[in-house]
C-alpha cells in the first residue's frame, strides 16, 4: 500500500508551495453566496420573534422550522438527480430569485397559516438551490486545494452571515421588520441577477 501510494504522488508531481488562484466561475459563485448570506442572516435570527408577531408561539415557530429543513431535505435527493442531467446555474438563479419573492411574501403575512406556507416555499427553493451552488462549486475546485476552498467559502459565507445578524437585529429594532425583508428581497435579486449574468458553463459541465 505504502509502494502504491509513493507511485500515486511521483505521477501526480510535488505539491506547489503556494496556493494556485481562484478561478472566476469560484469567486463570482462566493460572491453571490455571501450577498445572499447577508440577506438571509437579517432576518432569520428573529424569525420566533416575527412568528409571535403574526400570531404564532414558539411552538409554532419551531414547526415552521422543521417545515422548511423537512421540505428541504426531503426534494434535495430528487433535485440532485436532475443536476446529472442539467445545468447548474439555472437551478442557483431560481433559488435566488424564489427567495427574493419569499421575503416580499413576509412583508405581507398576516397568520400563522401564511407563514408556514412561505416556509415551505423557502424549503424548495434552498432544496433547488444549495445541491447547485455545491455542485458548481465543486467543479471549479482543483483537487488537492479542495480543503482551502471550501474553508474559504464556509468562511466568507460565515462572515457575511454573521454582519447581516448584527445589522438585521439593529434595523429590526429601530425600524420594524419590513425594512428587513424588502433588503433581504433586493439582495436575493441582486445575487440572481449576478449568477445570471456572470456565471459561465462549459457545454458538458
């Protein structure tokens, strides 16, 4: 095995010392991830205190939870089977896009009822969106540098994340929970319309 493995790495070559670059397709697919990021990280930490406004309890915001990550996890099987098939990028321009309308949906919801409706709808939007985002991602990650890409993306998706919880809980407090959704829209759109536009798929990818 230890003869085998010495074979494998004098065909492959010695690693390079320094990191190769991103390539574009890489960056302009954490860039969208993380203006998204920031969008989503608006609101969702006071998601239970949203669900009391419109009538709910805790109870009933733990079951609009468990609707979106059952919704999610239940379609993401069926929709990674069409990513064999079909390209990516329309998968991750739909889920921002769906988002987007997602967020204006809260602008108007009045029950409870509403609110797991919408959470359902955010259940297969990130069911279309997060197996295409990871697939793509994937594909323009080289081999043996695919640990320090994906910590870079989960870091600067984390970070993104993180300043929305901060400037979302501020702008909530000041201003009420509208202002925050229609951000939240307008930055979903602005991630679809970059994925649109920038992303590149080679015929076959």
């Amino acid at each position: 095995m230890v003869e085998r493995f010495v074979h494998i790495e004098e065909a492959a070559g010695p690693i390079p010392a320094t990191r190769t670059s991103m390539n574009a397709t890489a960056k302009i697919l954490l860039t969208v991830e993380s203006i998204w990021a920031f969008g989503s990280g608006l609101f969702f930490p006071i998601f239970a205190i949203f669900s009391h406004q419109v009538g709910g309890d805790i109870l009933d915001a733990g079951i609009a939870a468990a609707l979106f990550l059952i919704v999610t996890s239940t379609l993401e099987w069926p929709v990674g089977r069409l990513l064999d098939k079909y390209k990516e990028k329309w998968f991750i321009v739909t889920d921002y896009f769906l988002e987007a309308a997602v967020f204006v949906g809260y602008v108007f919801v009045a029950s409870k009822w509403e609110l797991f409706a919408l959470q359902v709808v955010l259940g297969i939007s990130n069911a279309i969106g997060d197996p295409a985002w990871e697939s793509l991602y994937d594909k323009h990650t080289p081999l043996r540098r695919a640990g320090s890409y994906w910590a870079s993306s989960h870091m600067y998706i984390g970070w993104a994340t993180a300043v929305g919880l901060l400037i979302g809980a501020y702008v909530v407090d000041l201003f009420g929970f509208k202002p925050v959704f229609l951000l939240g829209a307008f930055l979903s759109l602005t991630a679809g319309f970059i994925a649109l536009h920038s992303i590149r798929e080679k015929q076959g990818s």
